[in-house]
C-alpha cells in the first residue's frame, strides 16, 4: 500500500522471479500483513494464485488496523475489497484468527494477543488448553468446513515458541484434523461450496455474503459492493495502516477506470489528427514511434564482472545486445542481474501507445472513406 500501482507490480514481479528461479516453478498462494485489492487481482491474473493469507481482524497492533473481514473463516472477496466477500476466484484465509470473544472488545495487543498464534497467548499467561479451546471454535458442525492457520512468524522471536508449535502439532494429529495446502484448502473450498456460503456461523458470529453480525456484541457490519480502500488507487505513505471497514474510510470505486478514459481519449485525439491530416502517412509515423517506444522501454545498461553490457531486456530475463569485451549477447540473465540493469524512466510512455493506435485506426477509417466516396 506505501507505493504506487506500477511499483507494487515490481516487487510482486520481482518476489515471483526469485521463487520460480529457487524452485523452479511459480507458486499457488500468496501471504503478507495487507494485501491491497489491486495487487491481489495482479497475482490472480498474472500468476494464477489460488490462495491468499493476510492477517486476521486487528484495530491498532503493529501499526495495522485491520477490521471488518468474516470473523476468522476463508472467503472469496470482492474484486475492490479484499476485506468483504465477493466474486473473486482467490480464497482469502487468516493468519493468527482471532479468540471470537476477547479479542473483539479493546485494542492493542492485550486484545488481539487472544489468538491461536503462540507467542500471541503465552504472553497473555495462557497454554495449549486455550489453544484448543479457540482451535475448536473454528471447527462448528454447523459449518460444511473448518479451517485454521497454525504457524510461526519468521525471525529469532518463534525460536522460545518452537516447543508450543509442537504441542499444537500434537493435538492437531490426536484430533485427526487434516493439513494442507493453501491452494488444497482452496480447492476443496470450491469444491464444497462452489461460492461464498450463504451463511457460517463461527460461536456467536453469523457471517453472509451482504455482513457480519454478532448480536450478543451488537454489531453489524453490511458490506458495500464496489467500495475500496484509497490504496487501491495510489499509495498510502501514513504511518499507520487504517484498513477498519467503515463507510469515511471508503471510496466508491468508478464504473470505468480513469485510465480507460486516458486510454480512448488518447485514440480519439489520435483518430482526429489523421482525418484532419489525411496526407501524413501516419501509420508509417504511428509505427516508428511504436518502435522507438519499445527501444526506450526494455533499453538496459549494466556491468557484470566488470564487463560492460549495453541493449534491450526483451522480457524478464532475456537480454539483448552487445558485451563492450566480447561481442555479441543474447541470453538469459540471472534474476538479480535482470532486475538491477539500469533504464531509462518512461513510466507515462506507454500513452503514447494508445496515440498512436488511434492514429493508425484514424488513417484505416480515412482510407475507408475514401474509397467510399470514390465509388
């Protein structure tokens, strides 16, 4: 969310590159604290993920509030919002669910630390039997499913936890309860259910489609379809991640994008110009630019062992171009070197693609009518 569309595609494009190059293939889910809804839809799209994790309802902890999303059960969310439910094809599930009840009231971790994270409750003074108590909550016969993240976040502070894990392992495997998969969570979610349930009851919890509600609390939370966060725009540089579900933290998200409107306005200025000046052979135009774009676009630069590298990066790891010592270059790059080649800024260029298409469909249609009036 701290940083703008085109940047956050880098880094996802950037973090993908460097599974695939360690395993050999890109992988089915996706996890962080946030994930805004835009990025969500790019790794949908472009990698085909399947499964996504984010962190469980917070208000204040760790510089995130978090707040609004089914209590602690998968979902598939809506393409604008990834904290409500909707059409998506990727299954949201939580990291460190939540204790339905003491966790709700309050903020800080002495309220969120109500979870089945380790470290989260032995802070709080509290053992494995909680952890089974909140664990079973999560698995109503009411529901079709149940389903729980059981883990260790990364870093020197899980090592003191390790011997917890292990007890919640145990209790796992006594219980019979089945371990998968992310991306096998979401098929068999998609299998049993096929869409969002109609309803899901987690304790005093329901959960539908349209809201949450919890009567015994006295809240009720009805979902917006086509609202979003402001992150879903432009980037957030406040150092505190609202991400709370209320109405003035929400945008009503525009039928049509404002860059399709960029976009066909740069075709119909296109058009124009070469109705207007019919004797300019704008395609020819319309072509060399697009071919001076392009250059300018994957144009790359760098220094390898001290060899000096100068031509086009035709796609993520595939460079183009001459060795200053040794001649001749065409082949793959290691993902490091790939992504560190210095390039020239042309974030907006692209527009200029959509120019020029609407000069070549402007000459199309200005030869058309030519031959028309012709006949």
């Amino acid at each position: 969310s701290g940083y703008e569309r085109e940047e956050r595609v880098k880094i996802i494009d950037k973090i993908m590159d460097d599974f695939k190059t360690t395993f050999g293939y890109f992988p089915k889910s996706a996890g962080a604290w946030w994930i805004d809804s835009y990025s969500l839809n790019y790794l949908e799209r472009k990698y085909r993920i399947r499964a996504a994790l984010i962190v469980a309802d917070q208000k204040t902890t760790d510089n995130y509030g978090v707040w609004g999303q089914w209590w602690g059960f998968p979902y598939f969310p809506d393409k604008t919002n990834i904290l409500t439910p909707g059409n998506s094809k990727i299954l949201v599930m939580q990291w460190a669910q939540r204790d339905p009840k003491t966790a709700y009231f309050g903020q800080g971790p002495e309220v969120s630390n109500h979870s089945l994270q380790a470290n989260d409750y032995i802070s709080l003074g509290l053992d494995t039997e909680y952890f089974k108590k909140i664990a079973s909550i999560y698995f109503d016969q009411r529901n079709k499913l149940g389903q729980i993240t059981v883990g260790l976040e990364t870093g020197m502070e899980s090592v003191p936890f390790q011997k917890e894990y292990e007890r919640q392992l145990v209790w796992i495997k006594k219980e019979k309860i089945t371990d998968l998969t992310m991306s096998q969570m979401a098929d068999i979610y998609q299998q049993t259910y096929g869409k969002n349930p109609n309803e899901i009851w987690i304790e005093n919890w329901r959960l539908t489609p349209e809201m949450r509600e919890n009567l015994k609390f006295g809240e009720k939370t009805e979902y917006i379809k086509g609202m979003a966060f402001n992150d879903y725009f432009e980037k957030d540089t406040a150092l505190f991640l609202n991400r709370i579900y209320n109405k003035n933290n929400l945008v009503k998200v525009p039928i049509i994008p404002t860059d399709w409107w960029w976009q066909i306005g740069l075709i119909v200025t296109g058009m124009l110009v070469a109705i207007k000046l019919p004797k300019v052979k704008w395609a020819g135009v319309a072509g060399v630019l697009g071919i001076v774009i392009w250059g300018m676009i994957h144009a790359r630069y760098t220094v390898v062992n001290g060899e000096k590298m100068i031509g086009f990066l035709v796609d993520n790891l595939r460079f183009v171009g001459i060795n200053l010592k040794h001649g001749w270059v065409s082949s793959d790059q290691n993902n490091l070197v790939a992504k560190s080649m210095l390039k020239i800024r042309v974030e907006q260029i692209s527009y200029v693609y959509w120019l020029s298409l609407g000069l070549v469909v402007g000459k199309i249609y200005g030869k058309f009518n030519q031959t028309r009036k012709d006949k």
